[in-house]
C-alpha cells in the first residue's frame, strides 16, 4: 500500500468514542492486528458499546522492494487530513498504535497542536496505546540501515535510527504536552526478540510518562500486535483502558453516524449507551471509503464477510530443500565477499519480515542481479547459494541454478536463437538463470545477441516472480550487455560487486581447499602459497593479463599435490602415509615458476 486508506471496522448508530487503529513500519490495516479468526479491533467494538473503531493503512514500507514510505513527519500530516476526511476529530479520540504508528501519532499531536486547520484533534484527544513504539529508535533500524544497499531502506525506516535527536526531541515534547492536557497512556514492550535482536527494547518502548508504566508482554515485535484471544493481557488492558475514556465522555459529545444507514435499535436511555447483545446486532464492518485492491480488509454484512482481495499466497519451498541457516552458514565459509554476504542475508531477513506478518500486503519479488567482477571471485558459487536462500525463504519455488554462456542462448541462425534462449531461460523456471560472461552476446556483430536478450527479457516479465536472472562479467564490458536491448538496464535493478581477493584471501582460499582434502599445512607452507600467488598476479597485470583469483588457488593447489605426491613416494614406506598428507613448504612451487 502507497496511499492512506481510513477502513471502519465498526460503526454504532450512536457513536461516542473514536478508537483509531495505526500500525507501523511494513504494517497493514488488517494484518497488524491479526488475522480472519482473531481481528481484536472488531472484538473492541463488540466489547465497548459506542465506540466506533477505525483501521489506518498507509505507505509504511521499510524497504524500496516493497514500495515507498514518507517521513515520519509528512506521514503525520497524510494521515490527520484522511482522518479529517471521514469526520474523525469531531469525537472524543483514542488511538491505539504498533511500533512506528506511535511516533506518527506524537507527530500528528504535535503537528495539530500549533494548526488551526487539525486544531480539532488536539482539543478531542483522550488517550494513547502503544504497543512496542520505539519512543527513541529501534534497534532493527540497525538491521536495516546495515543491509540499505539490497533492501533500499526508505524514509520512514532512516526515521527509526536509536537515539536519533529527532526522536528524543518528539519524546521531550509529547512528555510536557501530555503533563499540560492529562491525556491517558498506554505502554506495552516486547519481551521477545525478532531475528535476533529486541527491536523495540524496554527502555526504548518508555515514553517516560508518570502512571504510564511498561507493561512486558511474552511476545516478539510483531505479535505483540496480534493478541490472540479476549483473554489476553493486552487486549484486556486496552479494553479496560478505553472503557475508562469512554464512561468519563460526556453524554453531550455524543454524535450520530449520519453518513450510515441501517436498523435503529433501543438504547438505554439513563447511560446513552446500549447494551452488548443490541449494540452486537447493530454493528456491520463496513467501509469508510472505497479502498484499493490492495486494502487487505473485510467488508461485513451481518453475518457475511467478504474479503476485499485474496493476497496472493507466498510461494512454498521445495520440501527438500536445506535450512536457512544452514544455507547461510555455507555462505559464511566463503572467503571474503562481505558486502555480498550481506545483501545475500537481506534477502532472508526481508523476508522473514514479510514472514512474521503472513497476511501482510506487498510481497517482495526477488530481482534480477549483476554480478560485477573478474573471474574467480565466487560469482557462479554466490548465485547458487542466492537461488537456494530464496527458495528457502519462499521467494522461489524450487531456487535451482542454472548456469548459461552465449552458446546456451544464441543459434546459429536468426529466428533460432531466440526459441534457444526461451527454452534455456524456462530450465530455470522457479530458480536462477545465471549468464556467465554475460558480455560477450555483445561480441562478433551482436544480432544474434540483441535477438537472445530480447527474447530473455520477454521471458523475464512474463515470469516476474518465478525467474531470477543473475548476468555476470567484468564491471566495463558488462554496459555493453546492458546495451543490448533498452529493458535491461531497468530489469537489472540490483548490482553487486565482487572485488579481486586480497593476498590474505587468497591464502585463507588456499588453506581451505587444502583442510576439505584432508591435507595438514606444514609451517611456512602459506607463506610460500602466498608470495606465488602475488608474483603470478604481479606478472598477469604487467602483461595485460587477467589474475584468475580462486582458480589460480585451484591451480596452484593442483601443482602442491603433484609435488606432494612426488616427494612422498622417496620417503620410507612407514612415512609414506603420513608424508602424502601433509604439505610441506617445498611442495609450493618457487614464487618465479609459473
């Protein structure tokens, strides 16, 4: 969702109260209070008689994948004026917020405090429940703000730094604002963590308000918000927060719904209020507005309930496919590649975000990649880990690899070539497509290069969601791929860069594969690994060659052995078990010898 979209989820025929529901940061004005079995803002209207409960969805996408999300500050005045645009702010108002959507409402009090025009909203205001508000930042915004180059943090995600001025700033204001007006509060935090960290830690979720204690809840960040029953502690302490709001309303401030028709029913009339079994027969969820089609809520009739939208479902994983973490732990074993690693893991933790909200709005898609650099760096090895990441977290259906050169996709005459790429392009179907010197369908009169991409492109809308291509090459001869045809450069939306391995790297690399064989590494052996890998990359630039990077460590290694097994078989036979084993520093070649 992009727009703010203002839902009535329960509308009395004499309302006397407003309860405003705002989630927060990659939240959605259904899925962030639950689900179809446990909706509680449905249950307050049942449970409250005369309180008309309303549900705010907006743009509040923690990342560029998703969408886009406006600055806290901006967001606060979005929302005041659709608030504004259905009559909220003429009643007594109580809002109920998760994470983020406590700071927009701050802002919107803060805002409507010094504007004529949302005047109206600081003289109604009766109360605030936040629910794991990050009152002076988050520590996911960390998560975030570490992984901006693949998830693309937006403004509201920035928003969240710990200990932003900013926010502190807000947090004094609200403080003395709410000492001058007496308005009531709320205060929930998480005790679990998500992904590893406490998002919204005790201290954070403490406004510092006198009487507004922190109450700790046996929930992660994210079901903190989905309380999931009548019985539970949340619930009931909102239920009794705004019964309290509403019994100390004055009878006068009392305003009918006018702009809805239905049935009236008996009241009683020395409270104002009706009672449960009447108001229940009374109240239809309804809309407020006309949504768009990605509102994610219910229109209700009676007993009816109808869905707006069926979300589409997230994508299974193959049953046999490995553990996430276990995945990433491969992943960890690979030398170097830091900045890589990091954008494989935002991978998984944007999805697991999406996870921990199932029935939340804008699905990532995994996009289409280049991966920038010279050979031997570990590209085709991170494209297939990167394939199986994303069928492990739900991105891909199968996340196989399929590795492809010019002679995969081009044939030798026009017309051929791009049935050839279409069928190589569907092998990949529901996995990677990875193009290895992708470059080089530009090279020798690129017809049949320009006709390969045009068809791969074709391919690559048709199965957006289904095909993750990955080109890789050199960082200048990789334009001239993207020159091949003018959809490339926008279907190729995320670049990584995979740098030359440093001489640490390279020895790290060399001491790898020789422990995976079984080999024990004699004193000096890296020190000799090490000065014959730099003299040959010494010598590869001088000449205008390419350096090879982990496939000259795989030659190197190769030569190690033959040695290794030269000198072993001099040995006497009782050595000879342990010798071929071990790789002594003789067995390196001299750093002159190529």
């Amino acid at each position: 969702m992009t727009g703010t979209n203002v839902f009535s989820v329960v509308m009395p025929d004499v309302p006397v109260v407003d309860v405003v529901f705002l989630h927060g940061l990659g939240g959605d004005a259904r899925a962030t209070w639950g689900n179809e079995e446990a909706f509680w803002p449905e249950w307050l209207g049942q449970d409250v008689p005369a309180v008309a409960v309303w549900s705010v969805g907006y743009g509040a996408s923690p990342s560029g994948w998703l969408g886009r999300a406006m600055p806290i500050q901006d967001r606060a005045v979005n929302v005041l004026a659709a608030l504004q645009n259905v009559g909220v702010g003429e009643r007594p108002l109580v809002f109920v917020t998760h994470s983020m959507g406590g700071l927009v409402v701050k802002q919107m009090l803060r805002h409507a405090d010094s504007s004529p025009t949302y005047a109206s909203f600081v003289a109604v205001a009766r109360g605030v429940a936040f629910l794991a508000t990050p009152q002076t930042g988050a520590d996911m915004a960390k998560v975030l703000t570490s992984l901006k180059r693949v998830l693309r943090t937006t403004a509201a995600g920035k928003d969240l730094v710990r200990n932003a001025a900013h926010l502190r700033d807000l947090n004094v204001w609200y403080r003395n604002w709410v000492f001058k007006t007496g308005i009531l509060n709320l205060v929930f935090f998480e005790a679990n963590k998500t992904l590893g960290v406490h998002v919204v830690d005790a201290g954070s979720a403490d406004p510092g308000l006198h009487g507004a204690d922190p109450i700790a809840i046996d929930a992660n960040h994210f079901t903190i918000a989905k309380p999931a029953s009548r019985g539970a502690v949340v619930y009931g302490q909102v239920q009794r927060f705004l019964t309290r709001i509403r019994d100390t309303t004055p009878p006068s401030t009392r305003t009918p719904a006018a702009t809805i028709t239905r049935p009236q029913n008996s009241a009683d009339t020395s409270t104002g209020y009706q009672d449960a079994p009447q108001q229940e027969s009374s109240q239809h969820a309804i809309l407020a507005d006309v949504p768009t089609a990605d509102s994610g809520l219910f229109v209700r009739h009676g007993e009816e309930s109808r869905r707006l939208d069926i979300p589409e479902s997230y994508p299974p994983s193959v049953a046999d496919a490995a553990p996430l973490n276990q995945i990433l732990s491969e992943l960890d074993e690979l030398v170097g590649l830091a900045e890589v690693k990091n954008a494989v893991r935002g991978f998984a933790a944007l999805a697991e975000l999406r996870r921990l909200q199932p029935n939340g709005r804008g699905q990532p898609v995994a996009p289409h990649m280049l991966f920038v650099g010279p050979p031997g760096t570990g590209k085709t090895v991170v494209a297939g880990l990167t394939g199986r990441v994303l069928a492990a977290v739900g991105l891909l259906a199968k996340g196989h690899l399929v590795v492809a050169s010019r002679r995969d996709l081009v044939a030798g005459y026009v017309g051929q070539t791009a049935i050839k790429a279409r069928e190589t392009a569907l092998e990949a179907l529901d996995g990677v497509l990875y193009i290895d010197e992708a470059y080089s369908l530009a090279r020798g009169g690129n017809e049949f290069g320009q006709e390969a991409m045009t068809e791969l492109v074709t391919v690559m809308e048709e199965y957006r969601g289904r095909l993750v291509v990955i080109a890789g090459g050199y960082a200048g001869p990789m334009e001239d791929f993207l020159r091949l045809n003018e959809g490339l450069d926008s279907q190729f939306t995320e670049r990584w860069v995979f740098p030359e391995f440093t001489s640490a790297e390279l020895c790290q690399n060399f001491e790898q594969v020789a422990k995976a064989r079984g080999y024990r590494l004699a004193a000096g052996t890296l020190v000799r690994a090490t000065q014959w890998l730099e003299t040959l990359r010494e010598r590869a630039e001088a000449q205008g060659h390419e350096f090879g990077n982990a496939r000259t460590v795989r030659d190197l290694f190769s030569r190690v052995e033959r040695r290794v097994v030269a000198r072993a078989i001099r040995l006497p036979i009782a050595e000879q078990a342990a010798g071929v084993m071990t790789i002594e520093a003789v067995d390196v070649p001299d750093p002159g010898t190529s």
